[in-house]
C-alpha cells in the first residue's frame, strides 16, 4: 500500500512538472510578440514626438498675426469718375475705413495675405450710364476670380460681388476695372472693396498629430492586442 501511494505523488509531480514546462513553452512566442510591439509602438512614438517638436519650433518661428479686416472706397472726398480706360485697371482705393493688421496698401490698392487662411472679400461699385457698361474682376495673384458687370442706357446703376478665398501668406488681391467702362464714387461711398480673415490655417495641427491613433497586433498572439 505505502509502495502504491508513493508511485502516485510521483506520478503526480512528474504530471505537473511536465505541465509547467509545456505552459511555460507556450508562453515564450507571445511574449515574443509582445516585445516585439512594444518596441515598434516606442519608436513610433518617439517619432511622433519629434514632429511635434518640429511643428512647435516652426509655429514659434512663424509671426503671430492676430485680427486681419480692411474696408476702403474710392474717394476720399468730391466726385470722381474712372474710366473709360483701353486697358485693364488696377483701381486704388483711397479712403480707408479700417485696416485692421495693415494688409491693405492705400497706394496700391493691393490686398496681401499676411498668413495662410480663409478669407471673404466683397466690392460695390457704380457708376452713371451715359453710353458706358459697369465692369470689374476681383482678382488674386493677377488672375481672374469673379466679376460683375451691368449695363443701363440711363440712370444711375450699381453691382456687387464676393467670394470666399483660401490664400497662402502673401497672396495678393485687387480689383480691377474692365476696359472701355466707368466707375463711380463720391464722398457717399458707392465705390468700396472689403475683405477680412475669417480664420487661419496651419498645414499639419499638432495636436492631431498628438492625437493620432497608434495600433499595433502582434502576429500570432492572441492572449494580448495593443490599441
């Protein structure tokens, strides 16, 4: 009976020893693995850490630009009629009601986007029939954007346009005066062009960037996955 009972505890213990090496067999691969994307979610991490570091510097580097609105017409006082011209007019808007970050140059009439963003301009202009058309284009970077245009054979005659813009830091925008046409204004302001930032934009944001999902599965473990 004694002899009996002992070849059962060794029975018993070889049993367990042999489970505990086959468990711990199993183990190594998925441990493996498991390393394996830990060391891979590191170094994307630590990549990621570095753009952020590169996009900071480079918003550090970039001017801080606040507020962006102008608003202008023609004439600063009296009665002026532009045109007929045989060519095409960049017209120079000399009475400025705002110029809110100075990117409206009164001696121009230019418009220059002082940072990459979203911006809305809008001109009116008018002008007496007498035989001629009312024409003029909004343009950027000396290409066409939109334009308006009205023609009476008498009276007093008015049109307007606008448009919603992305433009790059120094773009610029005006309006320009089609040919063989006239254009009105007097110190009433029918004659304007206005235009503002509605907001700005950056190329890449670091906190998507910071916010950006990292995954990683390791192949052939199914006892951990990693998100």
């Amino acid at each position: 009976m004694k002899n009996s009972l002992v070849f059962v505890l060794l029975l018993l213990c070889s049993f367990s020893s042999a489970r505990r090496d086959r468990d711990k067999d199993e183990s190594q691969p998925c441990l493996s693995d498991i390393h394996a994307a830990l060391r891979d979610m590191t170094a994307t991490l630590t990549e990621h850490k570095m753009k952020i570091e590169q996009l900071q510097r480079g918003n550090k580097a970039e001017p801080r630009v606040g507020h962006v609105a102008f608003s202008t017409s023609l004439v600063v006082s009296g009665t002026q009629v532009q045109g007929p011209y045989s060519n095409f007019k960049t017209l120079v808007y000399k009475h400025v009601f705002t110029n809110i970050g100075n990117a409206y140059n009164a001696s121009t009439g230019l418009f220059t986007a002082p940072v990459k963003g979203v911006y809305h301009f809008e001109f009116y202009v008018a002008a007496e029939a007498k035989g001629h058309s009312l024409s003029a284009l909004l343009m950027k970077n000396g290409g066409r954007v939109v334009g308006l245009y009205e023609h009476q054979t008498a009276g007093f005659s008015t049109a307007a346009n606008g448009v919603t813009l992305i433009l790059e830091a120094n773009d610029t925008v005006y309006v320009s005066m089609w040919p063989n046409n006239v254009i009105f204004d007097n110190e009433n302001h029918h004659s304007t062009f206005s235009g503002h930032l509605l907001f700005p934009m950056s190329p890449v944001s670091p906190l998507e960037l910071a916010l950006t999902t990292v995954e990683a599965s390791p192949a052939g473990c199914s006892c951990l996955t990693i998100t």
